[in-house]
C-alpha cells in the first residue's frame, strides 16, 4: 500500500510522502489524506514511517526502486 501511495500520489517521492506524513502528524496543513482520523493516528503515522525508512533503506542497498506489486 505504501508503494502504491508513493508511486500515484507523491510520483515516487519518498521524501515528499515523509514530509506530507510528519506535518499531517504535527496538525500542520499537508497534501493528502492518507490515514483516516483515529485516535491511534500518530502511532500509525510513527509506523508507516519506520516501513518507509526500511524500504528507502531496502532501496539504497540494493540500488534498485521496490516496485508495488
């Protein structure tokens, strides 16, 4: 899901999902929507961005983009 949501909203822009991730967690404006509003939203926002530091982190070892499958 993640991958998918880098690839169709951020076009393949980890960076940019991270910081549209950290400002939606900080009640600043950002881009998309992307969890709903819960009570559990900063420790899900907290999680996808520890599977993305693993995956960018996947990515630079490996020297090849993960692709959504």
């Amino acid at each position: 899901m993640l991958l998918r949501m880098r690839d169709t909203l951020y076009e393949g822009s980890w960076e940019d999902f991270v910081r549209d991730l950290r400002t939606r967690a900080n009640h600043e404006p950002h881009v998309f929507d992307t969890i709903p509003d819960t009570p559990g939203l900063e420790a899900t926002i907290r999680r996808h961005l520890d599977l993305i530091t693993h995956m960018k982190s996947w990515e630079q070892t490996n020297g090849r983009l993960l692709q959504a499958g």
